[in-house]
C-alpha cells in the first residue's frame, strides 16, 4: 500500500516518509546514466551496425523497427517495475507461485549465466582484445573471461555502490569514447548507403523489431528495476511516489542515450558495405570500421568502447541474479549466488559468440513473447478489474505459441505440423503470430472479468 494514502500511519511509516530525501540533480542523472550502461552491453553494440550493413538505404525503417523493441519496450519494462515499486517477482505475484518461479528463473538465467552474461565476455574479447592478439586460441579467450568475471564480480559484491563505481566512474568514460566513434561516423568521407537485402526491402521494419529482441532489454527491464529501485533508495528517496518518479526518469535517460547510440551504429553499418563485404556478425563491422577511420588508435577507441559497456552490464546482470536468486533460494546468500553466477558465465563464455547467438535465438522465442505480454498487462492492471483473469487469458495463447516456435527455431521437427497451423494466422510471416491471439485472449479475459463483477454486484444488489 502507498504510504501517503494511510491515514494514520504508524511510528515506522512516518519515520519512513520523515527521512525520504529528494535527491540532487547530479544523483538523478548518475542513476540515469548507470541505468543506461547497465543497458549498454554487448548485443547492444553487435547487432545496430549488422543490422545496417543488410539494410543499406532500408536502414531507417529497419531501425525503426529495432528501436520498438530495443528501446521502446526497456522503456516500458522500467516503467511497469517503477508503477509497482519492484521487479520480476512483483511483476509476477499474481501468477500461480509454482508458475512464477519457474519462469523467473528461466528469465534470470537465461538473462544472467546461460547467454546474456557469458556474452558480454565474448564481445569484450572478440572487439576488445582479438585486434591487439591477432589470429589466437581458446586459451586467450578463457583468460579475458576469467579476469572479466573477476573485475565484474569485484564491483557486483558491493551492490549499494552501483551508482558511484557505474554510474559516476564507467559511465562518463564509456560516453565519452562513444562520442568519439560518433564524429568518427560523421566525418567518415564514403559514407554511402549500401544496398539493402531482399528480405529488408520487403520486410525491413519487421526485421529491425526481431533483431532488437537480442539486445535482451526488455528481458533485462525486468531485472534492473530492482536494481535502479534499489540504488535509488540507497540514496534516501524511500517515498514510493519519489522512487516511481525518479526510476522513470532514469529510464527516459538511459532511452534517450540508447537510442542514439544504436543510430550510429546502424548508419555505421549501413555504409560499411565498401570496407566489409559479407560480414559474420556486427563485432566485424566496428572493428573494420574504426580501423580504417581512427587508423592505429582505432583498436584502443574500440576496446575501451566495449570493454566498458559489456563490464557496466555484467556487473548490473550478476547483482540482479544474486539478489534474486538469494531470495528464491536463500541457502547461498547474495554473495554466493553472485559468485557462482560469475563462474558459471566465464565457463560458458568459451564456447564462442556465433554459437552463443545461435543458441540464444530458440530461447527468445520463448520468453519474449511472455515478457512483452507481462509488461504491457501489468502498464494496465490497475485499470482491469480482475489482472490475473486478463493475465492468464493473454499468457496462455502467447505462451503456447512462442514455446513451439521457440522448439521450431531449435529445429525440433515434430513441432512442423502446429507451425504449419500457426501459418494461417494473421502476422505468421513478420513473426508476429503470437500478437493477435494474445490480444483477442486480453479481450475474451476483460469480458469474462467484467461479467463476473457485474455478477457479483447483481447478487450483492
């Protein structure tokens, strides 16, 4: 319950809403940039200047698209948590408790240890370290993930000091090598549009919304709202009003410097066709590039460009699963969690970054689809007036239909029959055939809630 709507509140609560400060500017803006580094990781800088290379002139509408869910459904992420004054397992009290810790933990792992964090290492390495190595081993990347983990888990030990060791210290450095990359994309002299793909020509936009859903941040929305909540009142904002303003703030911030960066990064792949013909991934595309423009200081711009924004993000991943996990699953603590989190990263990093991304598709699939649906019912809850009957209607269809696709794309073959159904399905070819079960489902959920109450104040009348 809000604090200021007691009438009478007791001793606690007063002295709660007593020593609730207002905090400075400087504070809510290194919130606001921790939130935005906390963000900024590394298929954040891999998939923009990739996804421009294919779109060449379609490189707006594809952004478009890559912005929707790369920075407008974050945004709504932040937004759900700071109504709610919490993360996930806010989010998620109204489900069946089996239900929602199954399916927290498939979100923090697969946010955490499983894929997200083992990534942030593999970038760091391939467009950090690779260039100065050369052609190197499995050995080379096994060391870069164990001292990464272990600068990560140094700072993810001491969660109350986020904003002061990201927010006031990484971040200002990592902004200020991103302007650098920035002018270099502007004064780049070839800087024509290349020529877009088939598949972007037809269905750019549509493209662009898939890719952001690898960025992992609306997924990640949910696990930083605990973290941003947290740091804020660290500071002495306890006022759940304040602390929903100021998380809002924080994550208008971090929107806004997002979305400029993945803008330069998408137009930087766009004109990169003369320098890499057919890449593999982004992480080619920016080492070409600021190779050839900041010539032999191009490979130090680049390394303390990702290296920074991968470390700013695992260190906000590895506190949000030990905080997590260490309620879930009290036995190890925070500590212990955070640090079994780091260890299971850095031995999962060596597989690889292609591999990594190849894996990671099947699972977004999956829980994509359910996060987005889980946001926007819990932006309206308050208006609906039975959520979990919405809920369960909307999440049922999303659910099952985002978990065959999810079997599909991982190349389950006894699922080809439920995806040929699925292909008679209004948005089935933009690989959005979930939308519009989920929204009928939202629907036939309202009516259903809004019958039962006229029900019961007929029976009460």
């Amino acid at each position: 319950m809000n604090a200021l709507s007691i009438v009478v509140p007791g001793n606690n609560e007063r002295r709660g809403l007593l020593l609730s400060q207002k905090l400075t500017a400087t504070n809510v803006l290194a919130i606001g940039l921790m939130t935005f580094a906390l963000f900024l990781g590394a298929g954040n800088i891999v998939f923009p200047p990739f996804l421009g290379h294919l779109a060449g002139t379609e490189v707006i509408t594809a952004m478009l698209g890559f912005l929707l869910t790369g920075v407008g459904l974050p945004l709504l992420g932040v937004i759900a948590c700071a109504r709610i004054g919490g993360g996930l397992e806010k989010l998620t009290a109204i489900f069946p408790a089996t239900f929602a810790l199954v399916f927290s933990v498939v979100l923090f792992m697969a946010i955490g240890p499983l894929f997200a964090l083992p990534r942030t290492a593999v970038v760091s390495y391939e467009l950090g370290l690779l260039p100065f190595l050369g052609e190197s081993g499995p050995l080379s990347l096994a060391g870069l993930s164990v001292v990464f983990f272990c600068v990560a888990l140094y700072f993810a030990l001491f969660p109350g000091r986020l904003v002061e060791s990201v927010g006031k210290l990484i971040t200002p450095m990592l902004v200020a090598v991103l302007v650098v990359i920035a002018v270099g994309v502007y004064m780049y002299p070839n800087s024509q549009l290349g020529t877009a793909t088939e598949s972007m020509l037809d269905q750019g936009f549509f493209n662009g919304f898939h890719e952001g859903y690898q960025t992992l941040d609306a997924l990640a929305a949910l696990v930083f709202g605990v973290v941003i909540i947290n740091s804020i009142q660290s500071k002495g904002a306890t006022d759940p009003r304040q602390v929903s303003r100021y998380t809002l703030i924080a994550g208008l911030i971090a929107s806004v410097g997002l979305s400029l960066v993945y803008l330069v990064l998408g137009y930087m792949g766009a004109i990169s066709h003369q320098l890499v013909a057919a890449p593999e991934n982004g992480a080619q595309i920016i080492s070409q590039f600021v190779n050839v423009v900041f010539g032999s200081w191009g490979r130090v711009v680049l390394a303390a460009t990702v290296i920074l924004a991968c470390l700013t993000t695992a260190i906000g991943l590895l506190s949000a699963c030990g905080t997590y996990f260490s309620r879930a699953f009290p036995v190890l603590g925070y500590k212990g969690w955070v640090v079994l989190c780091a260890m299971t990263s850095a031995l999962i990093a060596n597989v690889g970054l292609n591999t990594l991304l190849q894996v990671t598709i099947p699972a977004l699939l999956i829980i994509y689809p359910v996060a987005i649906a889980l946001i926007v019912v819990s932006l309206v809850k308050q208006m609906l007036p039975d959520p979990k009957l919405v809920m369960t209607f909307v999440l049922v269809p999303v659910g099952m239909i985002s978990f065959v696709e999810g079997l599909h794309a991982a190349g389950m073959t006894f699922v080809d029959p439920v995806i040929v159904l699925l292909e008679y399905l209004p948005l089935q070819k933009q690989g959005l055939v979930w939308l519009v079960p989920g929204l009928v489902g939202g629907i036939l959920g309202l009516l259903f809630s809004l019958r039962g109450e006229n029900l019961a104040s007929f029976t009460r009348g």
